[in-house]
C-alpha cells in the first residue's frame, strides 16, 4: 500500500462500477469489492448535494457491519448529473439516452460525487462537485455514441472518459476524476485523516 498510514486496514469498495474500481486501484490501495443493491430512491425535498449524501449514506448503510472488523473502512459512493434542477439519472433505454444527451448538449452541468468512508465506530461523508460544458451534439453523434458505447449504467447517460468526452466537452471546472465517478484526491485526502 502507498501509504503506511492506510497499512493494516481492510478497504472495502461498495460499488459495482468499474471506473470506481480503476481509481481506487490506481491510488494504490488494496481493497476488497463488495458490491450491495439498493433502490436509488430518495425523498423529493432533498437538494442535489444532498441527494447525492443521501444515496452514498444508503449504500454504506446496506453493509453488514457485522462483516467488518476494527480496520475495516468501507468506502460507498453516488454520482448524479444535474441540469438546472433537475437530475439526470441513469438512462433506462435508447430512448431515454438520447433524451437526455440532447439535454445536456450545448450546455453546461455539474456532475456531483458523494463518499461515505464507513467503520464499526464512525462514518463521514463528503461530496464533491465539478461543472462540464458541453458543445452543441449533432443526432448523429449521440446516436453513434449510445450505439457503440451504451451508456446505460451512467448517470446522464455518458463517461467522460468515453468517446464522446473526446469529442463533446469543451470544458471542465473542478475534478476530472470527480466526474468519472470518485474523487480521488479528496477520497485519499479523508481516508488518511479517517
């Protein structure tokens, strides 16, 4: 491990995404995944940040704890895309896909990331968000992108780190990383004082 201070604890990883898994593997940290399903619901009064609070707390408090032991630190994280008000979700079809990229193009959105570090003794969470503009998208574009990449298990129905970030995003303000789904910088940062 990259760190002595993170030596001797047992990471583990609640997410399914492999982008979150690439990151994590990249800061040089040995973990564990385990992967847990919730519905991603949430009360309709919450604002984005704290919709994005709400998911990841939900999807560390899904983990047994009786599975964790004293240097056990689970890590749970949520990212949503909002537009103005509203927020993009993950794109359930084709369809809704399409929808939501003409949405998003032409204009700018900031994609919010929320962590829940998570032990037998304490729990904290942070969030982190980050702005993206995208460039007007021809059809053409968002139909090749949705049929050679499906964007289905993306909130706003996109990867930045994909062929249309490539080619669509004329601008970021805040974490790159933030916006593939954990920020990393942030994430190690609060595990070391965790």
């Amino acid at each position: 491990m990259i760190n002595k201070r993170l030596e001797g604890f047992h990471l583990i990883l609640a997410s399914a995404s492999p982008r979150r898994q690439y990151l994590l593997k990249e800061l040089g940290l040995d973990f564990e995944i385990c992967i847990t399903t919730v519905k991603e619901e949430y009360p309709s009064d919450l604002l984005p940040d704290e919709v994005a609070v709400y998911l990841a707390e939900l999807k560390a408090a899904s983990f047994e704890t009786g599975r964790m032991n004293q240097k056990t630190i689970l890590i749970a994280a949520d990212t949503i895309v909002v537009l103005g008000d509203e927020i993009l979700g993950k794109p359930a079809n084709h369809d809704d896909a399409v929808i939501m990229l003409k949405k998003l193009s032409g204009n700018k959105h900031d994609v919010i990331t929320a962590v829940c570090l998570k032990s037998r003794k304490k729990k904290k969470t942070f969030h982190v968000r980050s702005s993206v503009y995208f460039k007007k998208l021809s059809l053409e574009e968002i139909e090749y992108y949705i049929r050679n990449f499906e964007p289905f298990d993306k909130a706003g129905g996109y990867g930045v780190q994909e062929w249309i970030g490539y080619i669509g995003i004329s601008k970021i303000e805040g974490s790159f990383f933030n916006i593939m789904g954990l920020p990393v910088k942030e994430l190690y940062e609060e595990l070391l004082k965790f």
